[in-house]
C-alpha cells in the first residue's frame, strides 16, 4: 500500500505515536515511539522489549497519531495505522539520529556516544488501512 502524501506530511512533522501490539494473551500492549518513514513503512527503533516479542509472535499492530490540526467542524484530527510489522535487528543508531533532529531538535545528537555501538532493533510496519479524522480518511 502507498502511504498518502497527508499521511507523509504529519509523520514528517513529529508526532509522537501509540503502537499498539498483542500480547500472548491476546491483550493490549501500547508504547508512545518516535516514528518515520522508509520508502511505504512506517518505522521505529526499539531495545529488546515486549513489543519486539508481541511483534515476533503476531505482527499485527495500529499505531495512533495525534495530529496538530482541527477539521472544518473543529474535531482534532488523528491518524490510526493498522498493519503488518517486522523487526529487524541492526541500524536502529542511524534511525534514531535522523528522528532525533525531528523531535528533539535540528543539531541533536542523540543517541548518546556511549550507547552508538549497540545494533538495536527496528520495527518496519506495511501498512494495510488508514482510519481516523483528517485527510487520510476516506
């Protein structure tokens, strides 16, 4: 699935995002992540935590975005994801360097120099629908 230009837009603008992965027991398990885009995935970076085994076991997830603006009847506008995700192991460091100068700021140098040489995970969502209130819904 190609992931619209709306949907681009608001990812690129920083919002900080609920992923939402199935434990073994079937309930929810929800993380706030920095997230970014990859060619038509969505990404994220991780250490070795729940969400990577809930990924591992069932891939199915929904990552939810708040976005800053309001429709024209003044709802806030925000974006659910629902998809497919896989977990890589290795270039989280680059990963995090690019979203940090999005959420923290332009010059940050982030992750700490102590931590660079550690592989990381990557969660690389394909999403499957988009829902919520704003351009992304049909």
């Amino acid at each position: 699935m190609t992931i619209p230009e709306s949907v681009r837009n608001l990812i690129s603008s920083g919002p900080l995002a609920h992923v939402t992965t199935l434990n073994s027991d079937g309930s929810p398990q929800v993380t706030l992540v920095w997230v970014g885009i990859e060619g038509d995935e969505i990404v994220s970076h991780l250490h070795l935590h729940q969400k990577l085994k809930n990924i591992q076991r069932d891939p199915r997830v929904a990552v939810s975005l708040q976005s800053p603006s309001k429709n024209a009847i003044g709802l806030q506008e925000y974006l659910v994801i629902y998809g497919n995700a896989r977990v890589t192991e290795g270039e989280a460091v680059p990963l995090l360097q690019r979203l940090a100068r999005i959420y923290m700021r332009p010059d940050a140098d982030f992750p700490p120099a102590e931590l660079r040489d550690r592989p990381g995970f990557v969660t690389r969502i394909t999403p499957r629908r988009f829902a919520g209130v704003g351009p992304w819904s049909s």
